[in-house]
C-alpha cells in the first residue's frame, strides 16, 4: 500500500510537471537578433536621417531601444505600476499573489499577480497567453516560464525586452513606435507625465482618452488629474508617426527601402536636397495648380555620378503625389536636339556656323505626311547651327536628322542612356528630332551630365555602396564642347528666349529647355563644369499644362538651384582639336563673330546656298499627298498651291500632262477628284521631278 501511495504520488508529481511544464523559450540574444523593425530608413551621404518607410504592415514597431536610451520616469513608472517588487523577485511575486488569493477568498476583486517576467514569458510564447488561458493550469505554466526566464536573464535584460515587445496603442509595439507615434519624441526624451499615460495604455490599449486619463492619474497619485484629460485627448490624436521624419525624399525611399530594418546611406546630400524642394515648391505654389501640378528634380555631381538631390515631387496640388515623377517617363521634347548636333559636328555634316533653312518643310513618311512646326508657328529662314540650337528651332533639327540618319541618332540616344527607346528608328522617324520619344529625368540627367564631362557616359549613384563603372566615350571631348559651348551662349538664343531669360546665370552654366506635344511635359536640364541639374514640370495624369512656356515652367527651378549651387569652376578648358575664328555671313544672315569649329573645318565667310545651286524639284503637294474637297466651299475657292524650290526659270508645270504654267510662277491648281501626276520639266522637255497626289 505505501509502495502503491508512493508510486501514485510519483506519478502525480510527474503529471502535475508535465501538465505545467512551460515551453522553450529564446535566449536575450536569440530576441534580439530576432527583432525585425517595420520601418525602413534613408540617410544622406553625411549620415543624416532623410526619410523612412514602413515596410511591413503586420505591427508597426521601428528599431530595438536599450534600455539605457529609455527615460528614468518611464522605467520607474512602469514597474511601479506593474510590478514594483519586480528588483526583489525570481519571476513569481508571492506576496502579491497571496494578496490575490486572499481577495478572491474574501469576494472582493483581486487585483493582477502577473509580473513583467510573466508577461514578458507570454509575448515570448503566445500560447501562455492565449485567450481563454487564464485557468490555474495556465498561471502555473506562465509563472515556471517565468522562473525559468530569471535564471537566464538579467532584470536589465527582461524590462528592456517588455519595453520594445509591450502593445501600447493599435499596432504600435515597443516603447520606440509608442513615443514617436504618441507624442513625437523618442523613448530618452519622455517626461513622467508621458510615461504615466503610456503605462496607463498597458491594461487597455484600446480605451478612451477619460479612461486613461484617470488611471494615470491614480498611478501619480495626482490631487489635480485636469491636465492629463487634455493629455490623453492629444496623445490619441492625429498620428506623429513623421514628427521626427525629415520625409525629404520619400519618392527615392520608396524606390531603395524595400525590407523592413533596412539603414541606407544615399549619396543625397540634405542641404542640397532642401534647396530643391524649396525651388520646385514656390515654382509650383506661383504657377498654381490650374496650370502645373507636379515637378521633379535631380542635382548630379558630374565627377562621380553621385545624386546629390532626387525630388520625385511635392505633394502640394497633385493628384497623384505617389507617383515618382523623377523616374517617371515622359516626352523628351526639345532635350534630345544636344545629342543630334554634337553627333552632326562629330560626323563633320555640320559646324556650328553651318547654314541651315528654318522654313516650311514636308516629309512624307510611311504614316503620311510629317509637317514640323516651330514652337511659336514662326520661320526665321536661314540661321546658322548656333543659333537653330540654341534657339531651340524645331524645322533645322529635323534638317539635321536627315543628315544623320534617324537610325544611328536613335542609337546614339541608346547608347547614352536612354534605355526607353526600345523600337528602331523608323518606330520614331523624323519626330525623333523633336523629342517624340520617352524618358526619364534620370535619364536626361545623366545624359547631360555626359556633354558635361567630355562625351563620356557613366550611370548615376543612387548609394554610396553602387559600384563606380567606368565611363565609355559616347561622344568626342570636341563635339561635346561645341554643344556646350552653344548651349552656355545667351546671344546666341536671344532671338527665341531674349537676351534676360531664366538660362542665363551670373556664371558659367550650359542648359536646354524643351516641352512636349501638347504642352504636357516642360523640362530645363543643364550644367556647370561641377554640376547638373535637371528639373521636370508637368501633370503627372498626362493632362496639358495652361500658359506654361519653356522658360517660365522648369526653368526658374533650375536657375534657383543652380544659384544656390553657386559658381561650378567656370567654363570648361577648350580641348584639342577645337580651333577659332572670326566668321562673317553673306547677307548678314547674322552678325560677324567669333566661332569655333573642329579643327579643319573653319571658314572664314558662310552664306546660303543659292537657288542655282539646289535640284529643281516640287516641294508642295509632296507625292503620296490626300486632298479632301469641301463640298460647302465652291470648288474655285479650293485651289492648290505648288510650290518649287531650286534654279527653276526656263521650267515648267505639266499636271496630267496638261501644262499649268511656269514653274517659278507658283500657280494654283484646280483639279477634279482622282489621282494625279504633276510634273517639273525643263527646257528641254526632260522631267527632272514629279510627284503624285489625290483628289477626294
């Protein structure tokens, strides 16, 4: 029998440790280095904190805190509230718990037994705490775990641990989420009035502004609790969860934070960053969100590649403010004609005094005709390629892609970062030279970024740990100069933009303005010998922007940041192969100037071809041309006009073999419907052009 009760006893014991038996909870270490942050942070190239993500949306908890970086009143709140015994303990508070019984037996209501070393067991391994775990059975395991937590961990250790895993408020977890997302401070900076009312969240993380206010009242034993009512209210207020976020460039956080925990050090630099969000901002305020909504901006370091400021936009009117304008693509516009002459000058079709006509042109194309305009729908007739670029003029450019070749300028562009053209060449055609394709600021960026460093091409540095590639020679250190050197030439565009515009800088700078079909995209990119900046204006919907023009939409962004940025070291030093001289047009098509030319390739005197020089041929209507007739307009008023080119006196117009008249005499055509042959002859009777058009 005694056998038997001894054996039974055994047994029981063994039941009871099994039953109770709590399970295998993590080291300290093991915790912490388990602990995963649901932010993400950005700092500049100094060190500087320039903005965070949250990542992970299951909690919001931002990185472990120690507890030295913790204010005394919130350590000495929270375990006076919770466990004040909690220094004279092993994980088990007898005397508070023999407290409870004695309530319980008593029928008054018994007041919490758990420790922070229980509780703290519980967020280890929730099923210590799961719900409906409160039974006897229950408490025994959470206070073994306890006592097994103590005899591994130092007090230290256990109440840093509860500080960074305790739920204070919705998804804020750990006393790093609570101080900043509650009262926009970080946990060393607390007063005891805060960590009254963070400790009275504990309990109830849920209640109301009253409820807490009073519980923290009662834990300062306060005589006037008034104040902690309007506490209460502004703690649960609006979240402050950005109140020590710069947030100066969340654009460019989104794009590099990607895992929560993530520290990134960007090659931002904050002040220059500032700089631009300030420019593009009063831009935008000034042009009002009726007539531009959104903006972006990059400042590169031409020497490294590094960004020193990524601005994908600022909020303010936009409707789509998520949206990374600076890495968005977008009509180039005027900002690819650079790379057209400098690849014009390279091959030797152009210099920068070449004379080239700005007049009505029609090109027929595989998808009708392409009929180029100026951006002010004027004509300026002869200019030299100075001027044309410089002035941005739309007719000499695709002059210039015929010379070229739309296919090897398509591949230029490639070649110096333009990763969106993927089509070939005849995809784009002649609008090519106009900018028809899409790009990014990025893009443009770098681009220009390479003029600025002789023609060599490297990609931008987002952080400082990307690797520096070495640059490839895209465009030669001469060609690049001259295009430099005209785009830096405020005579030379002030037939377009004035002598006084936003290009012009009290230093040495290079810079192009472009905007795309139907006003929707203004750009302005430009460079000092140390800098490039590159700024975009527009509606990121894609809608026109209203009375926006080249110099007054971006431009004055790049002039602010540029003057910010302050002199770049002057003008560049002139490389080889450049000689100067004085040139003089005939016909004092412009004023006589100081040029400069590839070596081998000056002239003295330039001048336009004559007529006599140029193939008689019929450059209106071009062949493949439909022409519809209005039947509401009498048929003698619908006359076409023929229009020739080239030494043409002594030849004449045949239309279906009819003769029309001379050729220089520009005669009017009236012709039925159907297609129709129109021939030039000379005087011989020989065809020397003809071409075919439609009557509908």
């Amino acid at each position: 029998m005694a056998l038997a009760a001894i054996l039974a006893l055994a047994a029981s014991v063994a039941g009871a440790d099994w039953i109770t038996r709590p399970p295998p909870l993590p080291s300290y270490a093991q915790v912490r280095a388990a602990w995963k942050p649901s932010e993400a942070w950005l700092y500049d190239r100094n060190g500087r904190l320039v903005d965070s993500i949250r990542v992970d949306f299951e909690r919001r908890r931002l990185a472990w805190t120690p507890l030295d970086k913790v204010a005394e009143p919130m350590k000495a709140t929270l375990v006076a509230a919770e466990d004040h015994r909690f220094y004279g303990h092993n994980g088990v508070d007898w005397w508070s718990l023999a407290g409870t019984l004695r309530d319980r037996m008593q029928g008054e209501r018994a007041r919490g037994a758990s420790t922070l070393s229980m509780q703290l067991a519980a967020y280890l391994s929730p099923d210590l705490a799961a719900p409906g775990a409160r039974g006897l059975l229950d408490k025994l395991r959470q206070m073994r775990a306890a006592r097994a937590l103590e005899a591994r961990w130092s007090k230290d250790q256990i109440l840093e641990a509860y500080l960074n895993l305790a739920g204070f408020r919705g998804e804020a977890q750990g006393i790093g989420a609570a101080a900043l997302g509650l009262f926009g401070k970080t946990p060393d900076a607390l007063t005891r009035d805060d960590a009254l009312l963070l400790t009275a969240l504990l309990p109830n993380p849920a209640a109301t502004a009253p409820r807490i206010a009073g519980r923290a009242c009662r834990l300062g034993q306060e005589r006037d609790c008034s104040r902690f009512e309007g506490m209460a209210a502004s703690m649960l207020g609006p979240a402050r969860s950005l109140a020590l976020d710069p947030g100066l460039a969340p654009h460019l956080a989104t794009r590099l934070l990607t895992r929560p925990g993530m520290k990134v050090t960007s090659t931002l630099d904050a002040r220059i960053q500032q700089v631009a969000i300030i420019a593009l901002r009063r831009q935008l305020q000034g042009l009002g969100g009726s007539r531009a909504r959104d903006g972006a901006v990059i400042v590169v370091d031409n020497a490294s590649g590094d960004v020193l400021a990524y601005v994908g936009g600022i909020g303010g009117a936009s409707t789509a403010p998520q949206v990374d304008g600076a890495n968005a693509y977008r009509q180039a516009g005027s900002t690819l004609k650079p790379f057209l002459y400098a690849m014009g000058f390279e091959k030797g079709y152009l210099t920068p005094a070449s004379i080239l006509d700005d007049s009505p042109v029609q090109l027929d194309t595989a998808s009708g005709l392409y009929v180029p305009q100026n951006y002010d729908r004027g004509f300026k007739g002869p200019v030299s390629a100075r001027t044309a670029l410089a002035g941005s003029l739309n007719v000499p450019a695709v002059r210039t892609l015929l010379l070229t070749g739309v296919e090897a300028f398509r591949d230029r562009l490639w070649d110096t970062g333009y990763r969106g053209l993927t089509e070939d060449g005849d995809y784009y055609g002649f609008s090519l030279a106009l900018g028809s394709a899409e790009v990014t600021l990025g893009q443009q960026v770098d681009a220009y970024r390479s003029l600025a460093n002789s023609g060599r091409w490297s990609p931008l540095r987002l952080t400082t740990d990307a690797p520096r590639e070495a640059p490839r020679a895209i465009t030669t250190p001469a060609a690049a100069w001259l295009v430099a050197d005209i785009l830096a030439d405020p005579a030379a565009r002030a037939a377009t933009f004035g002598l006084d515009s936003a290009l012009r800088l009290p230093f040495w700078a290079a810079a192009k303005t472009g905007t795309s079909k139907a006003m929707r995209d203004n750009w302005c990119i430009g460079f000092s010998r140390r800098y490039t900046v590159g700024v975009w204006v527009g509606n990121l919907e894609g809608d026109p922007m209203r009375a926006v023009s080249g110099t007054s939409g971006a431009a004055p962004v790049w002039r602010d940041v540029m003057l910010a940025l302050g002199d770049g070291g002057g003008p560049p030093p002139t490389p080889k192969g450049i000689e100067a001289r004085t040139v003089r047009f005939a016909g004092a098509i412009e004023q006589p100037r100081r040029e400069y030319f590839l070596a081998g390739t000056s002239q003295a005197e330039l001048a336009e071809a004559p007529a006599a020089a140029r193939r008689p041929r019929i450059t209106t209507p071009v062949s493949g041309s439909v022409y519809a007739l209005d039947p509401d307009i009498p048929p003698s008023r619908q006359r076409l006009a023929v229009s020739v080119s080239g030494e043409v006196i002594g030849h004449r117009l045949l239309l279906d073999r009819h003769d029309i008249g001379a050729a220089d005499a520009q005669p009017l055509l009236l012709a039925p419907p159907g297609s129709h042959l129109l021939r030039l002859v000379d005087l011989g009777g020989r065809t020397v052009d003809q071409v075919r058009f439609t009557i509908r």
